[in-house]
C-alpha cells in the first residue's frame, strides 16, 4: 500500500472535516484566482477599448481624467474645448484625421454622444476592429440616433424605435420636444460604446436651442423642421480623437496641444494614460490581491489546526503503523501527503468554482460594467499559483508533522488511547 | 513443559548484557541474558510496571540500549540507525496487541498487507501478497467477505484479534510478539483464539512470545518466564 493511498484513505475516514477543509481552501482559491482574472480581465477590457488613435485631446484637467471620460464615458469633462480651437488644430499638418466628441446628456441611463459620422470609421478596438451594425445603418437625418448593442438588448429596442434624449447625466429635463429616431444598432463590441447613444454632433446642437444656462428658454420651442434649416455649429465639445499622418509626429502635435496659447488644453496618448492608470489603481490591486492571499494562507493555516488538533485521537493509528515498521518519519510523510491532497484537491475545486463562478457572474459583469471576461483556461501564472498553493500546505504541514514525529518518537508502540 | 517442535536454525531473539534507560533516567531495564530460540514458545509474566513494555520496545527497535546487544535471528539490532531498526521490525516481527490492534479506515485485507509495506523481504515471500492474506484468513476462520469489503471498525473484537494474528504472520517473520492478545476476550474466545495463534506459528514455524498477566495460559507454552528473572529494573543513573 502506497503512502498516498494511505492518506487517502486516512482523509475519506474523515470525510466530514475534509469536506469542509478542501471547501474552505476552494473558496479561497477561487477567491484568489478569481481575483486576477478579474485584474487581468479589466486590464485586457480598457487596454482592448481604445485602437489607433493617436492622441485624445480635452480641456486641461488630468491625462487620466480625460481618458476616462472621453472613452470610458467614467466621470465628467472639467472644462469644454472651443470649437474653433478644434478647427484650428483640426487643420494642423500632422493631422490626418480628427473626431470631435460632444459628452454630457443622457438616456435613461445610458450616456448621450455627439459625434460625426467619421466616429464610425475612425473608431477602432480591440486591435483594429471597426464598429460594425447589427441592423440599420449610421445616421442620416438630424434627429437619427445609433445605440450600442447593451442599449437596445437592455431597453428592448429596435430599428426605428423614438428617443428621447434627457438633458444633462441625472436630470429630469427631458429634450421631449425633440425626439430621435433608431436609425442603426451596433454590434456587441464589448467596449463602452455598447452602452453608448450616438447622435449627430448638431443634434447636440439642435436640441439645445432653446437652452440656456441648462433651463429652458421660455416660449415655443424651435420645430425640428426650423432646426433643420439651420447652421448647426457648435461653439464647443468635450473632446477629440486625433490620428497624425506619421508615429512620428506623435509626441511634436502633443506638445503643440499642451502649448495652444489660444486656451488650456490637453493631449494624451490613450496608451500611456492607460499606464497611468494602472499605476494609480496598482496600490489597490497590489491590497487586493494581498488580502486574498491572506485568505487563503488562512484556510491553510486552518486545515493545518484540523491536522494538530486530530493527532491525539490518531496516536493508536500511529502506534499500529509504528507496530508494522513505519518510522516516525513515515508517519510525518503521512500527514503532510494529506494536507498536500486536501490542498490539491481545494486548488482543483477553487478552480472549477471559478470557472462555475465565472459563467453565473460574466453576463451581469458584461451589462453592469461592460467588463467582458474571457473564459479562457488557467494561464501559466494560474497554475503556479495552484502549485504554490499545494507547495505551501506541505509547508504549514510541517507543523503537525513534526508534533506527530515526536509523539510517535515517544508512544511508539505503545497505545495511547 | 518443553517443546516438540524441532528447534533449527539460529535464536529469534538474543539479548546479552542489554541496559536502557528512558530520557530523564528515571527508569529503565537491564537483561542479563535472553533468548527465544526459533520456534519457542515463551510465556513473559510481571507485575504492571515492572518493565514488560520497555522489554518490548527494545526488542522491536522501537528505543535503542546504551549498553548491550539484541539480535533478531541473526541480524544486530543494536548499533543500528532508527531507520535500519524500524526495517528489522518490520521484516523479522509480527506485532499483536491486546485490542484496537487495526487501522480502522482500512480494510481488514489492507491492515493484513499493511506490513508488506514496509519489509519488501516478507512481501517476496509472499509470491501473491494477496492470496497469501487470504489463506490466512480463511485458516483463521474470517469469512472472505468481511475481509474484502467491510472496514477493520466494523468487525467484531475476536475477528479483529484474528486479523491482527493474520497481520503479524504475513510474510512468515521469524518472532511474532503479543502483548495481551487475549485480555480483551472472554474465556472460549481465549482458548479458540490461543488455539490459532499456536496453530499458525506451528504452520509457519515462528517464535512466539507472548506477554501476559493471565497466568493460566503458560502451561501451553514451552517456557514461562517472569521478568523478574530475566530483567531487573534500573532507577537514577544506575545504567
């Protein structure tokens, strides 16, 4: 009879507190392993978010700010940049391209865009992908409106669906005078425009005619056949995207942003923002995952308190085993290929209680955070950190093993109990 | 009363000059001269605390003398590492108990092998460990399905007494040592129980030697011994 077949059999005749142990170490596996994937997933969610734009220009607030909310639609724009400033940069050599981008209504409670059409051309994630429509098209009239795929699965929308655009992000204002028309639905992109309305940037414009000061103007409003017939200019926006014509021009167009001495603005590379931001929430990920290894050093400790406190009631065990010829180091093998199977055996459970977890949690993560999990396998960093866990309850292990060494040492053959 | 089994080969057991004392030297034991010749049947009665347990642990290896020599057969036990004493153990002695003899979580069939485990010569001996377990236990009158299946725990205590007989004879280990293998039986369990005992060392040609306060059961062995006679208690730093 093998050792481990031993302790196998030691751990099934005490099944009820193996359970519960292997249990506790599952949790904490799973609460660890899911832990970074949920690190990695965001990660790999905002890196994926935002392909082949150059620069991200806003009105000077912080490199972070800004990147959150032009792409993120997280938190609000400090400041406005003047259209003309954007005209005037717009027009600048080094730019090949620029999208202008119009944030802070709202519907329901989705975020309102105004944009141009090029939004949908220059728009790029996931390494290059463009914005594809699961039905329809992008707009055409004034008041045409093209909703991400969370927007019409979440409010039941479809094609030709009216709109009602609220003024500003928690208002009670509604533009109700003037509503849109679905004119297309996005495909799922997994990226914050999933959540998004899109609308024309002078329907930004159109809507708020006859506003002033975020109330209403008193008086009839503006028919939407008037507005048509408008020049619809904004005098503002919230940001921009910017493509250069040369990598190389990157860093010389950013500087000449940062400088405009027309007004304070700002220019930012999305990927090196996105650096910032892991540097800033790095401090939280870095206590999160410090608190789940504590958790599961817990649990180890824990099955190692069960080992402990079972070896009174095993020294006759130990003394039969002593009586056949086991050493007292045989013994203390013993209990730590127990602990090392509970462990293995919770790092197994952990792992598939993720997998469980994951399956139960990534709808509700996709459409409350637009967070979209892979259910990919365990990575390299995974499985070591199983082999880790298996690793560290031989270590903790040591404990009882040694009180059983010496116990066995003492009783040998005799029978304690 | 002697014995009428053919006495061949060399002594199960030899204990000369042997002294030990436990850690702290409060007590300990000293043996002049002991031995049980291959295929004897020796009968060891004393008082409680007069050193039968000691005796014991120094004739399995469990504690080493300071002083002395104990050879089982013809391999030195004294002088050796606690690894080499534990393999002796196991390859030249088959142990019984008085009760709870048994790994509980193990199937009678497995607490049999269990032994095998740790002496790879008594496993050779076997040829097919498992038929060997299973002739024993048949000859001790276990039915083979008690064997297989049920756990140790859930056998009477005269069965479990018959399979740690079938434990300690596994693989034909030249001294089998039972430490009041039969206090916890009633007195035709006794009897029937010491019958298969005998006729198993008979079978297999083992020595026997037998620790026990029952003093009615030495007539049917070759020597009675007390302690006393053979060992004399050590106190202080007396070694």
């Amino acid at each position: 009879m093998t050792l481990l077949r031993l302790a196998f059999k030691s751990l099934l005749s005490r099944r009820f507190t193996v359970v519960l142990t292997v249990f506790a170490i599952g949790l904490s596996v799973a609460l660890f392993l899911g832990v970074e994937k949920l690190r990695t997933g965001a990660r790999a969610s905002f890196a994926d978010t935002i392909s082949n734009t150059d620069l991200i220009m806003g009105a000077r607030s912080g490199s972070v700010q800004l990147l959150l909310y032009s792409v993120f639609r997280i938190g609000n724009a400090t400041n406005n940049v003047s259209w003309e400033s954007y005209k005037d940069l717009k027009a600048r050599p080094e730019v090949e391209w620029a999208v202008p981008l119009s944030l802070g209504d709202s519907h329901r409670q989705f975020r309102v865009m105004g944009t141009t059409p090029a939004y949908f051309d220059r728009y790029q994630y996931r390494g290059g992908r463009s914005l594809a429509f699961a039905d329809g098209a992008r707009f055409d009239d004034l008041f045409d409106a093209v909703i991400g795929a969370d927007v019409a699965q979440t409010l039941g929308y479809k094609l030709g669906d009216p709109i009602i655009v609220a003024h500003g992000l928690a208002s009670f204002s509604e533009h109700d005078d003037l509503p849109f028309r679905i004119s297309g639905i996005l495909e799922k992109t997994g990226t914050p425009v999933d959540r998004t309305v899109l609308i024309g940037l002078d329907a930004i414009e159109a809507i708020h005619v006859d506003w002033q000061g975020g109330g209403r103007k008193s008086g009839p409003s503006t028919p939407a056949e008037v507005l048509r017939t408008m020049d619809l200019e904004p005098t503002a926006i919230t940001a921009a995207m910017i493509g250069v014509k040369s990598r190389l021009q990157i860093f010389p167009l950013q500087r000449a942003i940062n400088d405009y001495p027309e007004e304070p603005l700002l220019a930012i590379l999305p990927g090196l923002a996105l650096q910032e931001l892991w540097e800033i929430v790095g401090v939280a990920e870095t206590a999160l995952t410090g608190v789940s290894a504590m958790v599961v050093a817990t649990a180890l400790l824990g099955m190692a308190a069960m080992i402990l406190s079972g070896l009174n009631e095993r020294r006759r065990e130990m003394a039969i085993l002593r009586s056949v010829g086991a050493g007292p180091t045989t013994i203390a093998a013993l209990l730590v290929t127990e602990a090392m199977a509970m462990a293995a055996a919770g790092a197994v459970l952990g792992a598939a209680m993720l997998y469980g977890g994951l399956l139960l949690i990534r709808p509700w993560l996709d459409a409350a955070y637009g967070l979209s999990l892979p259910l990919s396998g365990l990575s390299a960093r995974d499985l070591t950190v199983l082999a880790i866990v298996v690793a560290s309850a031989a270590l903790v292990s040591i404990i009882p093993a040694i009180r059983a060494y010496r116990m066995s040492l003492a009783d040998g053959m005799m029978i304690k109990i | 009363m002697s014995s009428n089994r053919p006495v061949e080969g060399p002594n199960a057991l030899d204990m000369l000059g042997t002294r030990f004392l436990w850690p702290g030297g409060r007590f300990g034991l000293s043996v002049d001269a002991f031995s049980v010749a291959s295929s004897e049947r020796v009968f060891l009665h004393g008082p409680s605390g007069s050193g039968k347990s000691t005796l014991l642990s120094l004739i399995s290896g469990i504690v080493a003398p300071v002083a002395g020599e104990i050879r089982l057969q013809d391999h030195a036990l004294t002088g050796q590492r606690p690894a080499v004493r534990d393999r002796l153990r196991a390859e030249q002695t088959g142990v019984i108990f008085q009760m709870f003899n048994l790994v509980p979580y193990l199937t009678p069939l497995d607490n049999i092998l269990l032994p095998l485990r740790f002496a790879p010569d008594r496993r050779k001996r076997c040829l097919d460990a498992k038929q060997a377990a299973l002739d024993l236990t048949r000859a001790l009158d276990l039915p083979d399905a008690a064997v297989l299946s049920s756990p140790a725990s859930a056998l009477s205590v005269g069965q479990q007494q018959r399979v740690a007989v079938a434990r300690a004879m596994i693989g034909h280990p030249p001294l089998i040592i039972a430490d009041e293998p039969t206090s916890a039986l009633d007195m035709d369990a006794r009897a029937a129980f010491m019958d298969l005992l005998f006729k198993q060392t008979d079978t297999s040609g083992a020595a026997l030697l037998m620790v026990s306060h029952d003093l009615s059961l030495s007539d049917r062995f070759d020597r009675a011994i007390a302690l006393n006679d053979i060992a004399q208690p050590l106190h202080g730093n007396a070694a």
